[in-house]
C-alpha cells in the first residue's frame, strides 16, 4: 500500500506544472517554518499596540462606519413592520440565552459556549497549531467541522445589532460584546480549528464589522473593549 500510495504521489508530481510544484513548495515550507517557530515559542501572535486610541479617534478614523439614518430606518421599520420587528428581538433573546439555528438544526447551550466543539456531538476539536489540526478527519473522531464553523461564523451577531438598532436596549449591544470578547480569549491566534480556513476568519470578520457598526455608539463598546476587538481583527 506504501508503495501504490508513493506511486501515485510521483505521478501526481510528474502532472505539475513548475509554477504549481513551486507555489505548493512554498506553501509547505512556510506551513513547516510557522509551525516550527510555535514550537519554539518563537510565534509572538502579530500582536499591534493600541494603547491610548479612543472612542472618539476610533470614529474620526472611521475604524467603526456609522450612518445618520440609523434612526430614522429603525422608527418606519417599527411603525410599519412590527411583526419583522417582533421577529428580530425574538431570535435576539434566543441568541441572548445561547440558543441557536445551525444549518437548520436548533442547538442551546445551557453553560458556558465551547466555540471548538461540534454543537451537535459536543465532542472537542484539539487546541493546538492550527497547521497541525486535519480537518478533513474529524467527522471520526471530533464530531462535524461544518456545524463548528457555522457556529463560529458568528453571524448572529448581527441580529443582536439589530435588536439593539430597532429597540435602543443596550442588553443585545451587551450580549455583542461578551460573546465576541469570550471568543477573542478561547481561541489564541492561530490556535485551534477556527483558524485553520482562511475563508472561515474571512466571514467571522465580516460578521464583526458588520454588527460592530450597528452597536457602535453603545455604551457596552467602550474604548477598552475596542482596542481588544480591533487587535483581533488586525490578526
């Protein structure tokens, strides 16, 4: 089996082109001299300062968009579509006590979130180098990856910035902000299955930009808060 395995590896090699045989030997070297550099402890996490930016510079930099018609968006949503309005905060309380639609299937948490563990088994993806994490083997032994990602797409964030929007209840701003700072501190960077596709950090970052411009003048994102989400982004 070795050899049928390295034969048609070889085969494999000889179809390349040598631009395709040199971008894969790039991406493997530097996969290898990631992975070896964490080991060592060499891996600092691209870490920015970001001591001493505020609210207000945030803003003028226009890091947090904010839009003028927010306001007057959320009044006609309200007197003209109540029943959409009544929608948006009911999935927001769902989502305020951990309940959640995943790919169609309901899950809740009735403790603390595992943002690694497949919400239907509750089996735990390892936390290690996200290099080192095979992905495409875990539906044996660590439960489903699509059901992780769903969840860690983080795009229920953004009906709770929009029950925030349409009621002014600073809860659903609140709730934004633990989840996204409870994340931030059970998945180092680099570490673990949610940093293993790029697409996947593509959307959760897009989640939080998104759902940061809806609660961006609540008092729940404070300059402290900010700073941790932005250094969270930048990596």
């Amino acid at each position: 089996s070795y050899l049928l395995i390295l034969t048609m590896s070889f085969s494999k090699l000889l179809r390349m082109s040598s631009e395709e045989f040199l971008y894969r030997s790039k991406t493997v070297i530097g996969r290898w001299h990631e992975e070896a550099r964490f080991k060592l402890g060499l891996f600092a996490g691209d870490g920015i300062s970001l001591s001493g930016v505020s609210v207000e510079e945030a803003e003028s930099n226009q890091l947090w968009p904010c839009s003028s018609d927010y306001t007057s968006v959320a009044q006609k949503l309200c007197s003209k579509h109540p029943a959409y309005v009544g929608e948006i905060r009911e999935a927001a309380d769902g989502i305020c006590n951990r309940q959640f639609i995943l790919l169609g299937v309901p899950v809740h948490y009735t403790s603390e979130i595992s943002w690694i563990a497949d919400p239907l088994s509750r089996k735990d993806w390892p936390m290690r180098f996200h290099t080192g994490i095979k992905i495409f083997d875990g539906d044996r032994e660590h439960g489903d990856v699509k059901y992780v990602w769903e969840l860690n797409r983080h795009q229920f964030l953004t009906t709770l910035g929009k029950a925030y929007r349409l009621s002014g209840d600073d809860r659903y701003a609140l709730a934004v902000v633990e989840l996204m700072e409870h994340w931030i501190r059970a998945n180092p960077y680099k570490v673990g299955v949610n940093w293993t596709s790029a697409l996947e950090v593509a959307i959760r970052s897009l989640s939080w930009c998104q759902v940061l411009e809806l609660i961006h003048d609540s008092s729940a994102l404070d300059s402290d808060k900010r700073q941790i989400i932005l250094r969270s982004l930048y990596q």
